[in-house]
C-alpha cells in the first residue's frame, strides 16, 4: 500500500523483517516493486543495490533443482526493472546503470536489448564518474557487444569503448587477465589504429626482457690514491667444482632411447655418486633431471632435486652463468608441475621466476596453453589461451612456434578463425617460421569453418615450405573434411593417395577414414571398406573398436541393413582381442535410431554396457535422446540427458535434448536446458548456437 502511494520510506521497515527472513523466491514480487519505486523517487542506484542483495540471497537458499525456475524469475523482474528505468523521466546515473548491469550478470547474463539502452545512455561524463571496477566492468560489458555479431549495432559503441580504454590509461587501473583479452580482441575487430597504439604503448611498454636482481650494495668509502675494485658478473663461481664430464654422461643417459625409468634411475646414481666426491654437475643438468623425474610422474623426486640445486648451486643474483641457469632450473620445475597437472604448484615457482627478474621460457607458456584441458571442461579454453599469451608478452618473453602453435590450436578449435589468422600472420611477420604443426593447425581450423579454397592454398603453401616436415595430420584433416563436409569421395582418395606419395604412412586414424570413405561416401562398396581391416593387418596393425564401429554405423545407418550391423557388432563383443570401447555400443545405438528400432532393443544394448563396464559418454546419450525423440518417449530421452554428470555434458548433448524437449512441445523444459548450457562457460559461437534453438 505505502509502495503504490509512492511512499517508500513508510515501507522500508516491512522490508527490514523481510530481509531478516530467509530467503524465498516469492520475495522477488516486492523486492521489484520496492526497486520500481525507489527509481521513481529519484534513488535509482539505492533501490538496486537493496534488489542485488536480496537476490543473491534468494539464489543463495535455493537448491540446484530449483536453480533454473528462479534464475527465470529474478530475470523476468529484472526485465520489468529496467524497462521501467529506461521509461523512466529521471536521467539514468552512471552508479545506478552499473547497480543494473551487475544484477543482470550475477544472475547469468546480460538481457537484451536492456542492457544494450542502458549502455547506450553512458557518455563521457558518466564514465568519468564511475569507480575503477565500474570502468573495468563496463568495459567487458562493452567489448562483450561489440564482439557479438547477434548484438544490434550501436553506432557509439566503438567511441565508448575508446573512451574507457583511455580512462584506464589515464588513471594507470590495471585490468584482470581476462578484461585484457576482451580489450585486445575488441581492438582487433573494430580497427581503431590510434587505440591499438594507446593500449599498446600503455600495456606493452618497450623494456628489457630481462631485468637481473643485483643485491644492494653498501656504499664504501675509499682512499683517493686506491683503485675500485671491478666486478666481473661474468665469473662462474662454481666452476671449480663442476664436473662438466659427469654432467655430460647424465645428460646423455637422459636422452637415450631407452625405458624410462630406467635411464632417470641410472643417470640419478651417478648424479649421487658426483655430489658424494664434492663435485656438481652443470645447472643445465639439474633441469634436465627434474623433467625427468616430471616425466615419470614423481614430483616428489623433482623437488628433491631442486633442494640440492638449492644447497649445491645457491642462486646468486651477482653473476650472469647462475642468473641464467636457476632460470633454466625453474623453468624445469614449472613445466614439469604443467605436465602433472599441478597449476598451482606451477604458479608459485612462476611467481619465483619473476622475483629473480625473469620469466618462463615460450615452450613453458605454450603448456600452460597445452594442459588446459586437463583442469576442467567448463570454461572458454581459447579465451584462457589468448590470456596466457598475453601474459608471456607482457612478461617479456618472445613467442616461439610452439607457443603460437598451442594458442592457434585452441582457436581452431573454438571455431575463432579471425583469432586463428591474426596470430599466423603474427608470427610470419616476427619472421617466426610456421611449423608443419602450425601449418596442419590453420588447415585444421579452416576446415571447421568450411573454408575449402584456403585451407587448400594453405596447404599448398606447406607442401612447398623448404623446411617442411611431412607429418599424417594435415592430410587428415582435409581428408575428413572433404569425407564429412563436402563428401567427396574422389578428393578424399587423392589426398589419402598424396599423403602416401610423402612418404608418411597411415596411421590407426588414416584406416577409420579410409572405412568412412568407401562405406558411406556414394558409390557405397562395403567389400572394399572391409579389406581395410585386411589391409591394416597386412601393415601389422591390430583393428580397434572405432574400425569396427565405422562398419556397424555403416551397415546400420547406410545400408538399412539392422541384422547385419547386430551380427557384426555381436562378433566384435565376443572377440576378446578387440578391446570394447563406447563407440562400438553408440554405432550400434544410432543404427537402433536409423531403423526405428529404440524401442525394441535400446533398453537390453544399454544393460549390456553397463554389464560390461563400458563407459557411457555423452555421445551415447546423444544417440539414446535422439531415438527416444523419435519415438516421442521425452521421458526416456531426459533419463538418459540426466544420465550423464554436469561436468561431463558437451553443447552437443545440451543441443540434443533442446531438441527432444521442443519436439514434445514442452519449450519451457527447452529453456531450462539452454539456461544450463548458457551457464557452462562455453566460447560464444558454441554458446549462440545453443541459444538460438529457443529464440
């Protein structure tokens, strides 16, 4: 009653008890009229501040089977608060927009087109105004625009976002790891020379890559008559003591082809054996060893050896050769923690690193690239690249190949072709040389996109590289490409045919294509993708399950011929030299789909998985939520969907059962789904198209 009388202040101490109650979501009705009000009377920023508090409550008490239907309502309210702020008479204040902005984001994303007209409001004076982490974060939200081609176009966007690029500048705010990367891609897509200039100059400063930590000297003074004694930094004070002989047997040891184990064992011997008679090897060495013992798995066994580095070949600051060579050890310490897994471990030795006044080597930020997979699944794994090599340049390291081979492999695979190119004409104009890797790399990406004509010139501009390696991926690539894509029999046998005339020969992956090939590409010969499997034992390789599950998918799915692909796939389970995969059990749950058989059969294939221990991927579910689609069995097909963990779950999952939920009518269901998908950390590509199924 005091809300509609637009007396606010009479209600505020009903509020209070409101707030000093736990959280429901029915609390998000008054919480909006409470905020509508407040922006009535003028108090805009204080009425959403109140509304973000209470809820990140309700969010808070709210269980995760609950999560989807009030993240809906609180985005509904939101919606209501900013349509009626925007009506508003009053001038929307710059505090008061970000209140907005930030309630939008805290509840999983922007609403559009809110969040665009609330942008578009802010000038030069209001940006002024704003906080350090206002204009940090109105600076994602403004990059985040003018990177989203589904975003309408805001003529003032590219002009706003210069001006918050110069209030960072002016007022020295260092931006977080991951507002760099927006800032640098948006530079990149919306090509303001003069801002590309400020941002570099400003974040990029010409200094010296490596600035050494020469302890502070006591001043002494001297008689006029007596000369000052000159400082060598050049002196190895420990070269009296090095073995460089015994240093070479190690390293040497280390580097045989032999097991392992084995040669880290005797190689540690004789390293015991040299520090026992007072000597010590090269510090090269000691890194040598550490990623040894990395590559065995022991972690254990590399800091021991960086503690007797440490009592051996103390680090000090005032010559050049120990300077150099603890940069060498370390860089060891933090690969070696890369390829466990330990990124934490990896970060604080880094962290060592730059206290001395140096940093990581380029093939060690290019595995802080390479082992982002194995720390999770739900994030932007390009976008962490992008920010990682961001960091080794602004820590003064001078990119190698293989670095911006690990960046452009992660672009590639986000689908970000632009990113992809930029970073290749990069590194050809540092007059870094494209590997056969990094050329395989673009050929692979441009492929994804469907870019036949230059991922051929590309190609073809490999090929006649002088320093070019020939290596099976390359030619995979653009076998698979013109296999699944243009489906072109007769260009994927040429390139199969061109690989061989190289010299390289096919590989487990070559012989799935070749099956692909004859088996699914018109004409159809079966017999000639059966002989493949001849063919590959002739070559003294043993078929795997994803052989035969080419010819199961392909008797099933292409030829119609449900009995046949049973019989095989009956065969293969039975045959104990054929180690049983998922793939074999989603080729057989497809030609299940393809012959309208789910019902029949689908629930007896999935116990005998389970029987047998076989793991269910997100690829089975995929197929099981398509059958049962089919069959318009939306509860089998969710079963299945719950079937497989969040944290496993690809967009492709997600995009299935969409699908299934609007094929059965019930979008509401759809929604909740995408909501989830949305809320995964996608790359926006993957993201928007998920999203675009329920637009």
């Amino acid at each position: 009653m005091h809300l509609r009388n637009a007396n606010v202040e009479a209600a505020e101490p009903y509020f209070r008890i409101l707030e000093s109650a736990p959280a429901k979501l029915h609390f998000v009705e008054p919480i909006t009229m409470r905020t509508v009000a407040f922006i009535g009377v003028g108090q805009a920023e204080r009425g959403l501040v109140q509304a973000r508090k209470m809820f990140g409550r309700i969010r808070d008490q709210t269980s995760e089977t609950n999560m989807a239907e009030t993240v809906a309502q609180i985005d509904e309210a939101l919606e209501l608060i900013g349509t009626f702020m925007l009506k508003s008479a009053a001038p929307i204040q710059g505090e008061a927009a970000m209140a907005m902005l930030t309630a939008m984001i805290e509840n999983g994303g922007l609403i559009a087109p809110i969040a665009e007209h609330i942008v578009a409001r802010l000038g030069p004076d209001h940006i002024s105004r704003l906080g350090a982490g206002g204009v940090e974060m109105l600076t994602r939200v403004q990059a985040g625009m003018l990177l989203d081609e589904s975003s309408p176009s805001d003529i003032a966007g590219p002009a706003r976002f210069g001006c918050l690029l110069e209030n960072i500048v002016s007022r020295s705010l260092m931006p977080s790891a991951e507002t760099e990367t927006l800032i640098e891609r948006t530079l990149i897509n919306i090509d303001r020379a003069e801002l590309s200039r400020l941002w570099n100059s400003y974040r990029y400063p010409s200094t010296p890559a490596f600035t050494p930590v020469v302890p502070l000297q006591q001043p002494v003074f001297v008689a006029p008559a007596v000369q000052p004694v000159t400082f060598d930094d050049s002196f190895d004070p420990y070269a009296s003591r090095t073995d460089i002989k015994g240093s070479n047997v190690i390293n040497d040891l280390l580097e045989r082809p032999s097991q392992q184990v084995k040669r880290t064992s005797e190689a540690l011997t004789k390293f015991r054996n040299m520090r026992r008679v007072g000597r010590v090897p090269r510090m090269f060495t000691y890194g040598k060893l550490i990623e040894s013992a990395a590559k065995e798995n022991n972690l254990g066994l590399a800091h021991d050896i960086l503690e007797m580095a440490k009592q051996d070949v103390p680090y000090d600051a005032r010559y050049r050769v120990v300077r150099f060579g603890w940069q060498q050890i370390l860089d060891h310490m933090i690969a070696g923690c890369l390829n466990i897994g330990r990124r934490d471990l990896a970060a604080r030795y880094h962290q060592d690193l730059l206290d001395m006044g140096a940093a990581p080597s380029a093939n060690t930020f290019g595995l802080y690239i390479t082992t982002l997979k194995e720390t999770t699944k739900t994030f932007d794994e390009a976008s962490e690249a992008v920010k990682i090599f961001l960091r080794a340049k602004s820590e003064g390291v001078e990119p190698s190949s293989f670095l911006y081979n690990a960046l452009i492999g992660k672009l590639g695979k986000a689908r970000r072709i632009d990113d992809c190119l930029f970073y290749f004409a990069e590194m050809r104009n540092l007059g870094i040389r494209p590997t056969s890797v990094t050329y395989g790399t673009i050929v692979n990406a441009l492929c994804r996109v469907s870019d036949e004509k230059f991922a051929e010139e590309i190609f073809e501009e490999m090929e006649a590289c002088t320093n070019y390696k020939p290596r099976p991926a390359p030619y995979h690539s653009l076998m698979q490409f013109f296999l699944t894509t243009k489906r072109d029999r007769s260009k994927v046998l040429s390139y199969y045919e061109r690989m061989r005339s190289q010299g390289i020969e096919p590989t487990v992956h070559t012989f799935k294509l070749l099956i692909d090939t004859h088996a699914t590409l018109e004409p159809i010969n079966m017999p000639a993708a059966e002989a493949v499997l001849e063919e590959m034992k002739l070559a003294g390789i043993q078929p795997e399950a994803v052989h035969y599950a080419s010819l199961i998918h392909a008797k099933g799915c292409v030829m119609h011929d449900l009995a046949g692909s049973r019989a095989l796939f009956d065969s293969v389970v039975s045959n104990r030299q054929v180690r049983l995969q998922p793939c074999i059990y989603q080729a057989m749950f497809e030609s299940l789909n393809a012959n309208h058989a789910v019902t029949a059969s689908a629930d007896a294939l999935l116990d005998d998985m389970l029987m047998r221990r076989v793991d269910f991927t997100p690829y089975i579910a995929n197929a099981l939520i398509h059958g049962w689609a089919q069959e318009a069995n939306v509860t089998k097909a969710k079963q299945a969907f719950e079937r497989v963990p969040l944290s496993k779950r690809e967009p492709s999952t997600y995009e299935a059962m969409v699908r299934a939920c609007l094929a059965a009518e019930e979008r509401g269901q759809a929604k909740q789904v995408v909501r989830e998908a949305l809320g995964r950390g996608y790359p926006n590509a993957v993201a928007g198209k998920i999203a675009d199924l329920v637009r």
